[in-house]
C-alpha cells in the first residue's frame, strides 16, 4: 500500500510538471509573438518617418511654416503617397506647439489631439541634440490600437521647426487576441485533461493496490493456515484433557467456575475448529452453527454474568445494558455470542491497558428490518490510521495480541450476512457498530 501511494504521488507530480511545462511554453510564445511584432513594427514606423522626414526637403518646410498654400498642397500630397504605401492609418506634421500643419485626415483638429499622451515624444525629437526618431509603445484610443514614430523636419538653416509622424492602426492585435483565447482554452483542456488522465491512472492504481492487497491476503492465510495445522494439534489435547476434567470436577462439585471451564474449552475449541477450516477454506466460519431465534437480552445477560467472573478483582461499569427483552430475531447464536463477547474483552483490555476504570457496555435497536448492537467502551479511543486498519489479519493495537481477532470477527459478521465498523476518536468513548439481518433465509 505505501509503495502503492509512492507511485500514485511520483504520478500526480509529473502530471501537474507536464501540464505547467507545456502552458509555460505556450504563454512564454504568445509573449515572445506580441514582443516581435511590437518590435518589427517599431522598426518599420521608424524607417517610414526617417524616409519621409528625407523626402520633405528643408525648404519646403520654411514655405509650410509660413503657411503657403502651394507648399501646403505639395506636402500633403508627399504624406498621402507615405500613408497608402504602408498602409498607415495617418501622416502628418506639427510645429512645436503640437499644431497640426498638415495631415492625410480630412478631419484632422487644429491641435494634435493625442498631444497629452505623446507630447514627451515630440519634444524628445525636438530637444534632442542628435537628429533621431522616436517611435511610441502601443497605446489604444477608444477600440483601436495605434503605435507612432516621430522624425525631426528642418528648415533651411539647419533647425528642427517641425515633426513628421506617421501612425499606424496595430490590426495584429486582433490576431493576438485570437491567439490569446486559444492559449486560454488549450491551457483549461490541458488542465482537464490531466485532471481525467489523473483520474484514469488513480483508478487503475487503486485495482492495482486492491491486487496487491489480494495478494498479501493470500499470502497471510497461506501462512496462517501452516501455523494453524501445527498448533491447532497440539492445542486439542491438552483442550479435551482440561474439559474431562472440569466436567468431573462439575459432577462433584457443581459450580459456575466448573460449568464456566467447560464452556471456554469448548469455546476454545470451535475457535481453533474455525481457524482450521478458516485456513483451510473449507467452510464457512459460522458453519457449525445452526440458525435460530435469539433473545439478545437474554444473551446479553449471560455475556455479563461471563465478563464478571473473567475480571473477578475489578469492578465492570456498564453504560449501556439495558437491552429491550421482547428484540429476538434469527441469527446464528454461537457465532453472536462469540462476537460480542470478543469486542467487549478487547474493550475491557484497551481500558485496562489505558489505566482507566472498565467502562463497557451494549445497547440494540432494530431499524429497517436490521438489528444494530451497538458494543461500547470508554477506554483511550482509537486513532483514524487505526480504524482504517483494524480488521486487517495480524494488524494489532495490543501490546499482547495476535491480530486476528478482529479480522475473524469481521468475517464472521459477514458471514452472518451483516456489516461492521467502528467509531471513535483518541480519548474518546470507541463504539463497534454491528448491524444483521433479523431475519434469515435458510
């Protein structure tokens, strides 16, 4: 089972590493795509500005800042062949005070109106000491995406009286954004898709761990039933020799302390008969015991009166014993009996080994046509890790156990067509929860 969690952990950790490389990967794409298409842009307004900052000549400048109409004309006439050439959105040249002196746009404003956003970059070309171009980062106006570059005019004695820019509408981004929302929705298919491939190999290493436990559990009563054959034999003599014994000394001498011998040998012995045939899978654990009406109460008072007699120096608290005389119902008795009374002695042991007073008890109510009994003690409580654990053969919290006893109780309960399990909590009151059939079909 550990080696079985190691590899479930080894598999969700490379999962969750392919899952973040391959959405690493994507994304580090679409930054690196918008970052080259920012950039061979940038490079292109730069070189459409610089070209025409050429083609406008010093002293067509001198004739534009005067405000000449011919000059006017010629100089609109060169940025409207630079905007249908590249495809640019709009041209046009300012003076100093961000006043438009010529444009491609028939609807151009007096002043340049994305003059208090890149204003820095017009004066940049104006106070700079070199002849330069400046070009902006993408910025968007409304529903459009514009990217600018600025180039120094000059007139005819040599000064930067002018700007020429050129604007282009950044249609790319519309092709990014696509790229983007398939980025999104590859990142969510892949986060999806592992989760199912997840869930696909956590399936399969569950069969897996279910198999290897199988396997363990074949193994176990393999050598459960080797251990058992060399035992049992040389448990059964010594069995039968103290049960004459006691039913001789039950002649002379009756008494419950020889009538309580006798019954624990020949409890003894179908528990050893059990293990036999358990080991040996030969038949069932409640074979030999027929099916009959049980009064619990009654089987209830003589667990008690047996309990009483097996801790003769110490006081047994019950807290719950109350059981209703009129519940009977068809079970196996032999085999009940045996159950209650092994989960109440392991209750009184976990007190007894926790140094607390022996508190136990047993309380049943039918429900929906099932019996639920309820066995109760107030010892230390048990931890999550061992409840999921209990019933496994040879697994123990006892200083002094086997480890089987709860793995036969189990099967016997199952047997008998019921369930079990156990609640608790450490320091807490444990309750084993049985619930059986009432009735039985024979």
């Amino acid at each position: 089972m550990l080696a079985g969690s190691k590899r479930l952990f080894v598999l969700v950790l490379f999962i969750i590493a392919v899952i973040a490389l391959v959405n690493v990967v994507w994304w580090l794409y679409y930054e690196r795509t918008a970052s080259l298409l920012e950039y061979q842009l940038g490079r292109r307004l730069s070189a459409v500005a610089r070209s025409g900052g050429v083609a406008l000549h010093p002293e067509l400048i001198d004739s534009l800042t005067v405000g000449d109409i011919e000059a006017y004309l010629e100089v609109t006439g060169i940025i409207e062949e630079i905007r249908s050439a590249d495809s640019l959105s709009e041209v046009f040249v300012v003076d100093e005070g961000y006043r438009v002196l010529a444009s491609t746009s028939l609807d151009a404003d007096s002043t340049y109106f994305l003059a208090e956003l890149n204003g820095r970059y017009i004066d940049s070309v104006y106070y700079s000491l070199m002849d330069i171009t400046v070009t902006t980062p993408t910025y968007r106006t409304g529903s459009v995406y514009l990217k600018s570059a600025f180039s120094p005019l000059v007139d005819s004695d040599g000064f930067i009286v002018a700007v020429l820019g050129v604007e282009a509408d950044v249609d790319y981004f519309d092709v990014l954004t696509d790229l983007r929302v398939n980025i999104v929705y590859s990142t969510v298919f892949s986060v999806v898709g592992g989760l199912i491939i997840g869930l696909v190999f956590l399936v399969f290493q569950r069969r897996i761990n279910r198999a290897e436990q199988q396997l363990y559990l074949n193994q176990t009563h393999s050598y459960l039933g080797r251990m058992v054959a060399v035992v049992s034999h040389e448990i059964r003599n010594p069995l039968m020799i103290i049960r004459a014994s006691a039913e001789r000394l039950l002649g002379k001498l009756p008494g419950d302390e020889s009538r309580f011998i006798v019954e624990e040998v020949d409890r003894l012995n179908r528990i050893v008969s059990g293990y036999l045939d358990f080991a040996g899978a030969k038949e069932r654990l409640v074979g030999h015991d027929p099916v009959e009406t049980v009064q619990l109460a009654q089987l209830v008072g003589n667990i008690r009166k047996h309990l009483q007699s097996k801790y003769p120096e110490e006081e047994l608290v019950w807290t719950e014993a109350d059981v209703d005389s009129s519940l009977s119902f068809e079970t196996h008795p032999r085999s009940l009996r045996q159950v209650i009374l092994n989960l109440l002695i392991n209750g009184a042991d976990a007190c007894r080994e926790a140094s607390k007073p022996i508190r136990i008890g047993v309380a049943a109510a039918v429900k929906n046509g099932r019996v639920i009994i309820r066995v109760i003690d107030e010892g230390p409580g048990m931890t999550g890790k061992d409840i999921k654990k209990i019933f496994a053969p040879f697994y123990t919290t006892k200083q002094a156990g086997s480890g089987l006893g709860l793995y036969l109780t189990k099967k016997i309960v199952e047997e008998m067509g019921g369930k079990i399990h156990i609640e608790s909590r450490q320091n807490e009151r444990t309750e084993v929860i049985i619930d059986l059939p009432a009735a039985i079909d024979r």
